[in-house]
C-alpha cells in the first residue's frame, strides 16, 4: 500500500493542493518498507487526485482539502485522512498503529 502525506517543511501542510512535497511511504503489514518524496505538479483545477492516482496512491494524509479534491480521491478509490496535523514521520506511525486522529469539514476556501 502507498499513503502519500501532504507537506511543507517535512510538516503535514495547511492545505493539500498548496503543499511542496508529498512524501510517499510504502507500507506493508503495517511495516513502512520505503518512503520518497514527490514534488507537487503546479496547480491545476482537479489535477491531484488524478496524478496521485497515477502514482499508485492508495491513502492521502492532509490537513485542510476541498470537497473537489476529497471526491475526487474517493472516486477513483484513494482513501482520505483529512484535517491531521504533524510531523509526516510522527503521522505515519500513528497511522500504522491506528491512532491518527482526523475527520471534521473539508476546507471552504477557494483557491
């Protein structure tokens, strides 16, 4: 499975399309076997959900999205953790043991 973290700074970012990096761990039996990052394509109206899907992305960590882009990734059947916060590795952990707390509203802002 490949979950794909939104960040700045190694930090999970305010805002999913606006991040640098998404930093990409391969985990399997809740073991992470690899990470490496991807830089974020410029931004495109409806453009992440499709890429990350190119990328093999099953799961995505953020913390502030959009309902475009939420549904976006649950159409073409990528999970989504929203609203989280951290450092990406401390994020990752607590995502193995099942202890990442997330949820809430998606982001209203327009971009």
């Amino acid at each position: 499975m490949k979950v794909a973290l939104s960040t700045k700074n190694n930090m999970i970012t305010e805002h999913f399309g606006h991040c640098d990096f998404f930093v990409i761990y391969e985990v399997e039996d809740n073991v992470i076997q690899g990470s490496h990052l991807i830089k974020n394509p410029p931004h495109q109206k409806g453009y992440l959900p499709k890429f990350l899907k190119g990328q093999g992305i099953d799961v995505v960590i953020a913390g502030g999205i959009g309902t475009m882009a939420i549904n976006g990734l649950k159409d073409l059947g990528i999970n989504c953790y929203i609203n989280v916060k951290g450092e990406a590795s401390e994020v990752i952990e607590r995502y193995i043991n099942n202890q990442l707390n997330h949820g809430g509203e998606p982001c209203t802002d327009h971009h």
